[in-house]
C-alpha cells in the first residue's frame, strides 16, 4: 500500500490545493508541519526534500514531488480514480490554462493581498533582528522586494494593485469560461484541476470578506462559488482545517484594506473604460 506524506501548513494556499485533490481522490496521508511563522521551511532536513525552502511537499514512497501544481497532476496519475484532469487533449490544455493563471499571477497576488492585511501586523509586532531574518530568508531578490514594498507601504504598495489586476483578470476569464463550457464546473459538467486551482484563491478572498468586489457583476462566477465551497472535498480539505483563530483573524484584517483594494479596482476599470471610449490606436 502507497504511503503518502505531505509536509504542510494549514492556511496556505498551495497546501490547500493539494489537500482538497488528495481529499478529491479519497486518499489517506500523513500530515507533518511546516510552521513558516518559525521559518521551518528553512531546516536543513527540509530543503533535502524541498530546496525552495516552500511548502507543500508530497513524499510518497519515500520519493519527494514539489510545486503544489505539478503535486495535484502527479496524484492525478498516480491515482487515476476518479480523474481529475480530462481524458480529451484540447480540455487538458484548457484545464492547464487555469494552472498558468494561478501560478504566474494570483499566486504572489494572494501573497500581496494577504500580506497586506494580516501578516504585515505579524512582522510590525517582530522584533527588528527578527523581521530582518524574516526578509533575508525569503531568498528570492523579487520576494524580498515585493514583501518589502507591501511591509511599507501596505495596501498602497503598487505589487498590491497588481493582485488586484490579476484577480480581475482571473475573475473576467473565469466568467467568460463558465459560460462558454456552460458550467456548473470550469470545463463543464465535472470538477477538474481548473476548479480546484482556483479555490484556495477565492476561498481566501471570501474569508477576508473581500471576493464580492470581484464578484459582485459576475453571475456565474457566484454560482461556481457557491458549489465549489459546498463541495464535500473542499470542506474537507480547505474550510474544515483552517482554525477558528485563523478564520478569527482573516475576518478581523480583511475589512481594513477593503477601500483600498476597491480604490485599486476603480482605477483598474476606470483605466479599461477609457481605453474602450478611446477606441483602437491609430
């Protein structure tokens, strides 16, 4: 019998996804964690298994899969029943599609927003020594600058008002998806990869009481949220472990940038709206 163990911490966004496709496929797994808040992604034990120094990492059989994304494809194959990922060509690219848009946009745009919200108060409560090691640990020249803007600055850090535009991109082209596949799921009758990519994304926004400010004219992208946050696998793997303190202090900061990412919205659309009245470049 296949051992699975998944190096985790509980409210991140790419452990989620992985939890809710492990969940998704009835599989059993021991859970280790990884508290990022004691940088334990940074233990040498760890970085033999993961050298990004990131969380999740899926051990199964004692041979170690990273990157949350290329996780949910391997348990797919891995463990075929019930598929995750359609059997036709073209949807497999289509589904793949959600996966780029989560990975190379609304990941660091979830990072933004959160960080701007809650953990910005965690690091302004650090000691100084302790904060500098937080910013030297990130390791990664882009990170430190966009953590380090977003600490300043806060909500006003313009890599804040780019996950506000890649939200709003995500958000367009979900609405438009669901209704060219004519829902209820992303690629139509079934959930896939697609959907469960993007859960994590929006479930974080909803516990931040932020998400109808993308959804508010968009139908179908309400519809797919109430189903996609009723489904038993994403209770089981997301909503059902994430701690009343955790879900506590979401609620509590998430309300304090709301103008400011509304205010990132308005621009953003009012910017679209003039481009539109303007017409094509001559």
């Amino acid at each position: 019998m296949s051992k699975l163990i998944l190096y985790d911490f509980g409210n991140s966004v790419c452990c989620q996804k992985v939890r809710i496709t492990l969940c998704a496929k009835r599989l059993e797994w021991e859970a280790i964690g990884v508290d990022l808040f004691k940088a334990a992604q940074y233990d040498p034990n760890y970085l033999k298994l993961n050298p990004k120094g990131v969380v999740p990492t899926l051990v199964h059989d004692g041979r170690p899969v990273i990157e949350s994304t290329l996780i949910c494809e391997y348990i797919d194959a891995a463990f075929p029943q019930p598929p995750l990922i359609p059997a036709d060509p073209w949807l497999q690219s289509r589904m793949r599609l959600w996966s780029k848009m989560v990975d190379e946009g609304l990941f660091e745009g979830v990072t933004e927003i959160s960080f701007s919200a809650m953990f910005r108060e965690r690091m302004k409560a650090m000691p100084e020594e302790t904060r500098q090691k937080r910013f030297r640990n990130i390791g990664d020249p882009r990170r430190t600058d966009r953590f380090t803007s977003t600490y300043e600055l806060g909500v006003q850090s313009p890599f804040v008002a780019h996950a506000v535009a890649a939200y709003e991109r995500a958000f367009k082209h979900l609405e438009d998806a669901l209704g060219e596949s004519g829902g209820p799921w992303i690629l139509g009758s079934d959930p896939t990869l697609a959907d469960i990519n993007m859960m994590p994304f929006a479930a974080r926004l909803d516990y931040l009481e932020l998400l109808d400010l993308w959804t508010g004219d968009r139908p179908r992208v309400r519809k797919w949220w109430v189903q996609a946050s009723a489904w038993p696998f994403f209770k089981s793997g997301l909503s059902d472990l994430i701690s009343e303190a955790e879900v506590v202090e979401m609620r509590t900061h998430g309300p304090t940038i709301r103008d400011g990412i509304a205010a990132h919205l308005a621009r953003l659309r009012g910017d679209h709206t003039a481009a539109a009245d303007r017409g094509p470049p001559r």
